[in-house]
C-alpha cells in the first residue's frame, strides 16, 4: 500500500508509530499489519507539534475505517483523540509500558496529567494492544471496550549451528574462554541519575563480590552510562567486565550467543512489573536463561528458565547481593537446567501467530462497524 502521506480514500485502515516512521515500534506495526490493508503513515515525531497537527488534519479529512497507533506518544495521542472526538474516527493503541508511571519516574509533577492521558486514550479507544496481559488488563481497567496481548518476537533467529559458530567467534574475538561462564545484557546504556544506574551495572557491582576468575560480564550498549560502567570495571583486578560498545543490531544474536545467561533487571513497580521488555523474546530466541527480580512475568511465563533474585530494584543492595550470590555458586549443570525448558515458553512469542492473532482481532474491529447510512437514497415522500 502507499505510504507518506500519501493515504488513499480507499483504504480502510492506516497505521503509525509514535515513536516515527523508522523506530524499532515501526517495524514492529509493520510486521503486524502484515496480512491486512495498510496504509503506513510517516509520523515525525522530532516535529510534535506539527505532525500531530498533520496527522488530525489527514484523519479528519480522509476518515479512515480504523487507526492503529504503536506507542502512547502524546503528539498522535492527542491526534487520534482529537479525531476521535470531533470526526468519530475508531482507534486502536498499542503499548509496552504504564504511560503515567514511566512519565513519572523522570517527571513525578507530570503524572498526574499523563495518568489522566492515558485513562482517556483507553476509553476512547477501539481497542487496545498490550505488549503484556498486565498492560492489556490496565487499559480495560481504564475503560477500554476491549484488548488483546502481542508480547513481540526476536527480530533475528538463529539455528543451533549457527548459535554455536557465533559463540566460538565472538568469545574469541572478545578474549573469553570456552570454560568461562558469561553473564551479560544487550540495551540502550542510558545513566539514570536519579537512582545511580543503568542497564548491566547490576552485574559490573556484583562481580565485585564475586571470588571467581571464571565468571565474566558482558554488556552490549552504548550510552552515557557506559563511562560509570567503565570506571567500575577498572576497579575488577581479573578484568572480568567486557564492553564492546554498540554493535549493529542484525549482530545482537551473535553476542548473545557468547553469552551462557543473560540480565534482566526490571524495577518492581507501577513500570516494570508491566513489562515483559523485548530483551526476553531475543534471548530465548539463542536459549540463553534469565536472571530477574521476582516480576509477574517470572512466574507466568512457561518454564523454570528464569533465576528470580530478591530486592525491589536492580540497584538496590538486596538485589546485588543476591545476584553475586548467584555468580558465586552457579555451574555449567544449572545453566543447562534451566535452558533445557525454555522450549516451554517460546510459543509466546511466535510471530506468525502473533500476527494472526492480531489480523483476527482488527477484522473483527472492521466487521463490527456499521457503514454510515446514505440518507439521499431514503425516500422522504408522503404519498
């Protein structure tokens, strides 16, 4: 179908992502609307102001059958709300996270504002996308008529062979020994001045208190958090933290393959007991076991794959101690016991059924919607 701005009268539905026509999020729509007519819209999310402008125009004056909106981004938030209300156009929003909270955690002033956001774009909504059933049971709480789950796939597999033939490469590349146990983490190394952390400094603090030679710490990002990771690996006398840096995404399975377990620290709260995070999906995809906090979805995904460490927050004392607890007794027996049931939680996250779950759930949407009736053809004569 056509794109830009470029929508035609025909098509029944257009979709756009938030976070701009070539964020990860627009990929993902992309692949989910798959098997549907789809007109992709080029939302500019650096311009707010402008494209939400845009976008309100093009919705009222092309009235779409139906919108879908990946992410909760207040420029097309306040779009399709707007054409919502003033043109009746139906909407579809589709989320990972609790807008109020995460808005919160950076800007506790806004929460309230944004909470109330994000009640009305649920109410007013068609229907609702959650990348988990906690997010899909929030929306209902707030109102909306009807939701859905779509938790995300790994965006590049890898057959056994070629895990294994990563593994053998990256290690080498990066000085690890075949006999040495990694644990590492993938993602944006953004330092959170607030609370004092970023991705992996969960694992450059608990390798400190770690009295192993054979255990390493692998993070791959880059950000201004990697300088405080940095300053602490300097601190290790085995050297055991390894920071490439950025790698180019359709490599991230490769060094995940050189890993034998993974992070992934999720804070217990209004934000990340919400989250499944991508991260969960790529990791099963090269099998490597999880290591988190005590998270709903350490419990509710199939399989004993995931190591649930105590402490409300990955940067909190509690949460590290346990971790280097972990670190200090763990064995090559443990890891393949875990690993061995991943293949019980792997179904989640199949994409072609994600996509045919989705592709049911729009055309029911569009089934139920009642063409406006064509009051020129209704005869008004009294005779």
């Amino acid at each position: 179908m056509s794109n830009a701005h470029g929508l035609n009268k025909q098509a029944a539905i257009l979709a756009f992502a938030t976070q701009g026509a070539l964020s990860e999020d627009a990929r993902r729509l992309s692949t989910l609307c798959r098997d549907l007519s789809v007109t992709h819209y080029q939302f500019q999310k650096q311009h707010k102001v402008r494209a939400a402008y845009s976008l309100f125009r093009h919705l009222m004056h092309y009235k779409p059958r139906l919108v879908v909106m990946e992410g909760t981004g207040i420029g097309g938030g306040l779009a399709v709300i707007l054409a919502r209300i003033a043109g009746h156009v139906p909407y579809v929003v589709s989320s990972g996270d609790a807008v109020g909270p995460y808005v919160g955690k950076f800007h506790p002033l806004l929460q309230p504002f944004f909470t109330f956001y994000e009640r009305t774009l649920c109410k007013l909504s068609s229907g609702y996308v959650g990348w988990t059933p906690y997010l899909a049971g929030r929306a209902l709480t707030f109102g909306a008529p009807r939701a859905m789950t779509v938790p995300g796939w790994a965006p590049f597999l890898r057959t056994e062979v070629q895990i294994q033939s990563a593994r053998t490469a990256i290690r080498k590349r990066l000085g690890i020994r075949e006999e040495d146990i990694v644990i590492g983490i993938v993602g944006s190394l953004s330092w959170n001045r607030k609370v004092g952390f970023c991705y992996g400094y969960e694992l450059a603090k608990a390798i400190q208190k770690v009295d192993r030679s054979d255990i390493k710490v692998l993070i791959i990002g880059d950000g201004d958090g990697k300088a405080h990771l940095e300053a602490m690996a300097r601190r290790d006398p085995h050297t055991r933290v390894i920071l490439p840096g950025r790698v180019p995404r359709e490599q991230v399975p490769d060094y995940l393959a050189a890993m034998d377990l993974a992070s992934l620290p999720q804070s217990m709260d209004q934000v990340g007991n919400f989250r499944y995070t991508t991260k969960i999906s790529e990791y099963l995809s090269v099998r490597l076991p999880v290591v988190s906090g005590q998270l709903p979805l350490a419990y509710d995904l199939n399989g004993d794959f995931i190591w649930r460490l105590r402490g409300r927050y990955p940067w909190a004392d509690e949460y590290v101690q346990s971790l280097a607890q972990l670190l200090s007794r763990i064995t090559r027996e443990d890891i393949a016991d875990k690993r061995s049931s991943i293949d019980d939680a792997q179904d989640v996250f199949n994409q072609q059924g994600q996509i045919q779950r989705f592709t049911k759930f729009i055309e029911d949407l569009l089934a139920e919607q009642r063409p406006p009736i064509d009051y020129s053809s209704v005869s008004t004569s009294t005779t």
